[in-house]
C-alpha cells in the first residue's frame, strides 16, 4: 500500500489554530472517563512478564529510538509543504502557514476522491471528520457516508491488509506513526488551497504529489550522497532529534542477554540509516545488544512473505542472498519464518516463546500477531501524552501529541466511542507501555498488569 508508512519503510522507514480557539476544550472528562469505564474489564486480563519470553524483538524507530518528535514533525511539514508549492504549483497562502500542532494525531485516514481525513470506530463507523481543515457536522459527514460507512474503512476493518495494496490502497491512506502524520494538515491545507481557487471538487486527487513529496523526502540516495534535506538534516543534527536511550535501557538489554535471551531487531530502515539512528540513541556498540539485525524488512510483508535474507558488507553494501543466517550479523530483506527458525536453532530450546515490541499497529502488531502467531507489545507514546490509563508522567513533546482538536487517541472526543486503533492494540498485543524506557524500570521478572489491552 503506498501510504506514507510504507513509503518510510521503503526509503528508511524513516516512511489550524483556528480550530484550537473555536474548539477549546480539555481532555481531562474524556481521559477519566477511559480510564474508569475500562478499568474492572481489564483487571481480569493475565499478566505480562518479559521474562516468559526465550526470544525477544524490537523495532527500531519509535521504540528502541525515541525522537523529538515536535523537532521533527516541523523539518517534515516544510519539506513536504515546500515541495508542493515549489514542484507542484499550489498556492502559497494556506500551505506556508505555521504548522498547526492540534490537527495531528496517529490513526487519522484520508479519503483523496472526496478531501476528507476522518478517523473511524472499530466497526468502521465514521466517528469524526473534516474536509480540509474545515470540521464536518455529523449531517454533513452523513452527506459524504450515508451510513456512516465507507466501503474502503469497512475493508480495513475486516482485514488491515486489504487495503494495503490494490485498488483499494489508492482510495485511503491511513496515517499511522510520527513519520507520515503531517501529512494529515498537508492534505487538508491543500484542500483548502483548491476549495479557494476552484470551488468545491467533485473528484479530488492531491495523493500522488504528496506521494511524489514523500519519495522526495525519504529517498535512499539522498542519504548516501547527503543530497535533498530530510536526510542531511538528521545526520548533521542528531542531538536536535533525537533522545539518548538511558543507562538503564543499556542494562535491561544486557541483563536480557546475560540471562540467555535472544534479541532480535527488525527495522523498515535501511543499514545505513539504521545504523546512524541506533548509534545515536543506543550508542557505537548498538549492535552487541542483538543476535541478529534485519534492516529494510518492508514490514508488513516481513511477517507473511518469504523473502531471500540479503547479505551487506561493512559498508552496508548488499552482497546477495544468504541462506545461513550468521549470529550477530545484519542482514536486508528477509522473512519471519527464516529468522524464527534461526532463533529457535540459536536458543537450543524446541519450543521457544517469541514477542515482537513496536508501535505501527498494522506493521508491528497486528500482523505479526494475526499472520505469524507472534506475541506482541504495543509502543504508544500517547498513553504518557495524554496521562491516560493510569501512565502519569511529562512527555517532552506533548504539545505535537496531544489534540483538543480530535480528542483522545483512543477514543472520539464527543461520543466517547472507542477508536479503530483502541481495539487493535487490545486484541494484538499483550500490553500497551508507552516506552521501552517503561518496561526497563522493572526487573525482568515483573508482572505486568494491562491497562488498555
């Protein structure tokens, strides 16, 4: 599906305050209710232990390698905003505006043909909207989706992976990680910019030139030639993006390592880039950490295709396929069954319990979860964003992540109707934390008690 995940995923997996005035209202009512009307239901879920687990899996962007994400969602808007005015020909006046913080949040889908981004319940009800960066009235939402249904969202619901190729991937773009959720405010501003010059669209098609701006951004060759901006822009800057992980992430992984853990990563990034993000934020010797390293694995497909393993030199050079997976090399491509039985012969266990850990719902906890029988843990910073179930605390770029806007992450600001995204996390995944720096608080022994899932 050529979303913008993918689209990161391919080159690096790196791939309105006018509302904020008229719509000023506090999360607080929204955020005691989710936690009280969901609290008896999931005391009766089992507990989590990391120290059940022979094999453990990490993603690396957004979960071991936490990023500024404020710093980082506003080089990404003026690079894809910039691209459109420059490349494409859209007006100035709505594109070049300051970014809009409140419009953002994970999980938004865009619906092109019509210039509406809405967010969906999980049924696929239609539970908010908005057609640029005007906000629909239900009436209106009705005048769009009849039912309260779009086929496209129905499909999703049934099966994420419908929709992730096909025809049905050119309709709807779901925006699912701190990567492609500017172009949420990009789409709805270059609505408002076609609303103004031509009246309202029957049919509009502003996809492929954000599709063209984001294979701009995130292309692989700009990072090897420090040409184009994104890529430059976080190799010169690493401090301005992103977060040292702690001494005590270090320990966690070592002691997980001590105790004969296996420790896997799998990452949509390429080598190289994946190289510099671990060395920034785990340190120069990131790769003692893991037994084996997957970069550029075009999750989901990792998790239900089957691959060859491509092998790379030190320079992270690809040197072709490889059929005998090395402990403690790093490898390209690849396929979850032939890591799996790599760690099963690794771990002199017959029967070895695997988890993955992540934070895109389709790509590193829904698939592996439904497609590879995989246990997962749900990375989602918005838990400590929004101080919702229970995980109190001050995330640094809380302003980017929580929207008075939209509500909650988890459920619709005014029905108080649970999200599509709500429900994936707590049929997938075992728990939800909101960092890895969360679970390594605790000795590896800890149970866990769910809170979402």
């Amino acid at each position: 599906m050529w979303t913008a995940s993918s689209i990161v995923s391919g080159f690096s997996k790196l791939c309105c305050r006018s509302f904020l005035n008229s719509r000023k209202l506090v999360l607080k009512h929204n955020r005691t209710f989710c936690y009280n009307s969901v609290k008896k239901e999931l005391n009766n879920k089992p507990a989590f232990s990391i120290n059940d687990y022979d094999c453990i899996g990490f993603d690396l962007d957004n979960t071991l390698a936490r990023y500024k994400i404020g710093n980082m969602l506003e080089m990404e808007y003026k690079i894809v905003s910039n691209y459109l005015v420059t490349q494409k020909n859209y007006p100035t006046e709505d594109l070049l505006k300051p970014i809009d913080p409140n419009f953002f949040i994970k999980g938004l889908i865009i619906d092109d043909e019509n210039g509406n981004i809405i967010r969906i319940g999980p049924d696929g009800t239609i539970l908010q909207a908005t057609h640029g960066t005007r906000w629909l009235s239900k009436e209106e939402i009705l005048h769009y989706y009849p039912t309260l249904h779009w086929h496209a969202t129905d499909l999703f619901v049934e099966n994420p992976l419908q929709t992730w190729n096909g025809p049905y991937s050119e309709k709807m773009r779901t925006l699912l990680d701190y990567f492609d959720i500017v172009i949420s405010l990009v789409f709805a501003r270059a609505v408002d910019s076609i609303d103004k010059l031509y009246g309202r669209r029957k049919v509009y098609n502003i996809w492929p030139d954000l599709l063209n701006a984001l294979m701009y951004m995130f292309n692989r060759e700009h990072y090897e030639t420090d040409t184009g901006e994104y890529f430059p822009e976080m190799k010169k800057n690493p401090d301005h993006y992103y977060y040292s992980c702690t001494p005590n992430l270090i320990n966690w992984l070592q002691e997980l390592r001590n105790t004969g853990k296996k420790l896997y990563l799998i990452t949509g990034a390429h080598a190289d880039f994946a190289n510099h993000t671990a060395t920034s934020t785990l340190g120069p010797n990131w790769r003692d950490y893991f037994d084996i390293v997957v970069s550029y694995a075009k999750k989901p497909g990792f998790f239900i295709l089957e691959r060859d393993f491509i092998g790379l030199d030190e320079s992270f050079k690809e040197t072709g396929p490889v059929t005998n997976l090395q402990k403690g090399a790093i490898y390209t491509h690849g396929n979850w069954k032939g890591l799996k039985d790599f760690l099963i012969n690794s771990s002199n266990i017959s029967n070895p319990k695997f988890v993955y850990i992540g934070d895109n719902l389709v790509q590193d906890i829904y698939t592996p979860n439904v497609h590879s029988h995989c246990d997962t843990v749900s990375v989602c910073e918005e838990l400590e964003a929004e101080n919702t179930y229970d995980y109190l605390g001050q995330h640094p770029d809380k302003y980017f992540l929580s929207s008075t806007l939209w509500g909650s992450y988890f459920q619709c600001k005014y029905s108080q109707e649970r999200t599509i995204w709500y429900t994936i996390m707590k049929n997938n995944s075992k728990i939800c934390v909101p960092s890895i720096e969360y679970l390594a608080k605790y000795p590896l022994d800890h149970q866990f008690q769910c809170l979402i899932c």
